[in-house]
C-alpha cells in the first residue's frame, strides 16, 4: 500500500524570513518546521499552515521550533489555541524547541513522535514500502 505524504514550503516576504514546512502523512497527523525568524507575519503564515491542517483532519501535530530564530510571543499565543482545539479532538500539540514550557506543550508518548518523526523524514516515493 502506498500513503500519500503532503509536503509543503512557503516563503513569507520577500527575503524568505522564515520558512514553514509541514507534512502530513496521513490524515490524523502531520509535523511543521519553522526555520528563520517567526515575526508577525510568520504567525499569520503558522496561524494559516495550522488551519489548513486542522481542516484537513489532523489531530495529532508535532511542531520543530529548534531551527527557528526569533519568535514572536504570539507564537505561543497561536500554538497554545491550536493545542486547545486538538484537545478537544482527543489528540495533542507538541513544540520542540523555542518556548516548550509554554501552554503550547501538550504530551505525546515517544513511540507516536517517533512515528511521525519517520514518517516526516522519510523520502515521499518510499512512504507505505
């Protein structure tokens, strides 16, 4: 069986500020990186990264701040409303990185951000091999 691994990149500005990546293995969960300074409008670019996969049904998220530069406090503020909402899905946020003893942290076992961690690095055309 093959698993279709959604992967996205985006540029906010025009001097690529930062950089969100996320993919999302399969409907439930997904992993976003964010690499550079995430000011105002790295928010707004997260806020609307995070909708998009909170539409696309995902519950469980797992979110790598460690190649971030600076972050906004609205980061957290952001994070912490999406983790509420995943709550409420019966799944969890977890931030690694910048801010991880916010209300933004939420607790996942280690075999579940294992999973996710393969899943997100492993090449799209070997995914389900």
């Amino acid at each position: 069986m093959h698993e279709v691994v959604q992967q996205e990149q985006h540029l906010v500005g025009g001097r690529s500020e930062v950089r969100i990546m996320s993919v999302q293995p399969d409907r439930e969960h997904a992993f976003v990186e964010v690499v550079g300074a995430c000011d105002c409008k790295g928010v707004a670019e997260l806020r609307q990264r995070m909708d998009g996969l909170m539409i696309g049904g995902a519950r469980f998220v797992l979110v790598d701040l460690t190649r971030a530069g600076e972050v906004a406090p609205a980061t957290s503020a952001a994070l912490a409303a999406v983790g509420r909402q995943l709550t409420r899905r019966n799944g969890w946020l977890r931030t690694i990185g910048h801010d991880s003893s916010s209300a933004a942290r939420y607790e996942a076992s280690l075999l579940e951000l294992f999973r996710m961690y393969r899943a997100a690095v492993r090449h799209p055309d070997r995914v389900g091999r």
